[in-house]
C-alpha cells in the first residue's frame, strides 16, 4: 500500500497561494491571480488524493470548488460575460455543496449532536434567512436558483454538524456559510469594506478546515 503524502507541504504550497491571491487580484494581474486562487484549492484537492482512506465526495467537491473559482474569477468566455459567468460558478459551487452533503449526511455523529454543533445549526438557518430577507428585493429573475442554492449551501452546513468528523467540519461548514453570505451581499446588495479579504479568507478557511477535518477524523462521537 502506497505511503500517504506528508500534508504539510501541500497546505503550505495551498497557503502560499491563498496569500498571493489578493494583491495580485488588486493590481489586475489578471492571469496570475486566477492561478493562485484556483491552485490554493488544486493543492488541498491532490491532498485527498494522497491520503488514506481516499473520501471521493472530498475530491469531488474541491475540484467543483476549483472550476466554480475559475469560473467566477473570468471576465468573459467567448461570448459569456460576468453575469452568466456567475450562474455557471453559482451551479459548479451548487455541485460542491451536493458533493459535501454526500460526504457528511451519511455519517451522523455517535452520540448525538453536542451543544456548540447545535448552536452553528441555528447560526446557519438564522444567517440563511437573515440573507434571504435582506436580499430578496434584489435578487429578481434569480430568486430561484439564489433560493435553491441558498438551501443546498445550508444544508451542506447543517450536515457537518451532525457528522462525526471533527470539530474543523463543523467550523468549516459555518464559515462556508458566512463566506457565502457575504458574497451574496456584496453581488446583491452592495459593497462594503474590506469586502475582498473577508470573502476569500473565510472561503478558503472553510475549505481548509473541510478538507483537513475529513482528513484526520476516525469514526467516533462528534468533538465540540
């Protein structure tokens, strides 16, 4: 059997990354940043790859993670501009989330739910509806699929919740959230500071936190 890959280089090679994303996206190297940011998501993705026992739905999910960051980071395909570019990143993030919900809900927590898992839970369903209720009168022609999204993306938390893996999934499925959100507000509703840093450092955390939460539990109760 194939020795499982040292984790640290991989997610220092994924931090470096995640890091030089930010000001390369502010000074418009346009190419550049879509590298970093993509790659920083590839590294934790050849991360799961290399270890054992290998979670598919973990794969799956990061490699829809990366094509929606891909995605939602180009000006324009052919004839495809910002705006169905955001739809077609929306569905690969949807694809993400469906992937993770694969990954957690079959494996509830021994057990049951402890307090502070109960508590995101609530977090999540307060902050989904906060959302929906401020962002409602902008959303137009993409209530639907802002709707079904927000459910998928909700769900995906909750299930973390309940899962048995290790605190990080619970924390990694709440900071989704919270990154979404505020993507969500400043698409729908308007910027506001510091927009940049918190949308991309609560993402990557999250998918930090995923990954290496899936990645180092065993099958027992669920921690805080």
């Amino acid at each position: 059997m194939r020795k499982p890959l040292n984790p640290l280089p991989l997610l220092a090679a994924s931090a470096v990354l995640a890091l030089a994303f930010l000001p390369l996206a502010v000074f418009n190297y346009d190419a550049e940043s879509i590298i970093c940011k993509v790659g920083s998501i590839l590294c934790l993705l050849i991360l799961a790859l290399n270890q054992r026992p290998i979670f598919p739905a973990l794969v799956a999910a990061l490699a829809f993670s990366a094509g929606g960051d891909f995605l939602l980071e180009l000006r324009h395909i052919g004839r495809y501009g910002p705006s169905v570019l955001f739809l077609f990143g929306l569905a690969a993030f949807l694809f993400a989330h469906l992937c993770y919900i694969a990954l957690f809900a079959p494996r509830p927590a021994l057990g049951g739910t402890p307090p502070l898992r109960r508590f995101g839970t609530i977090l999540i369903v307060g902050m989904l509806a906060l959302m929906f209720v401020v962002l409602w009168p902008s959303l137009g022609v993409l209530r639907i699929p802002v709707v079904l999204y927000g459910l998928a993306l909700s769900t995906m938390g909750i299930t973390a919740q309940q899962s048995y893996f290790r605190g990080m999934v619970a924390l990694g499925g709440v900071t989704f959230v919270v990154s979404d959100s505020l993507l969500a507000l400043q698409h729908f509703h308007g910027h506001f500071p510091m927009q940049g840093p918190l949308i991309w450092f609560s993402y990557y955390a999250a998918q930090v936190l995923l990954t290496m939460g899936v990645l180092t539990s065993d099958h027992r109760q669920a921690e805080y």
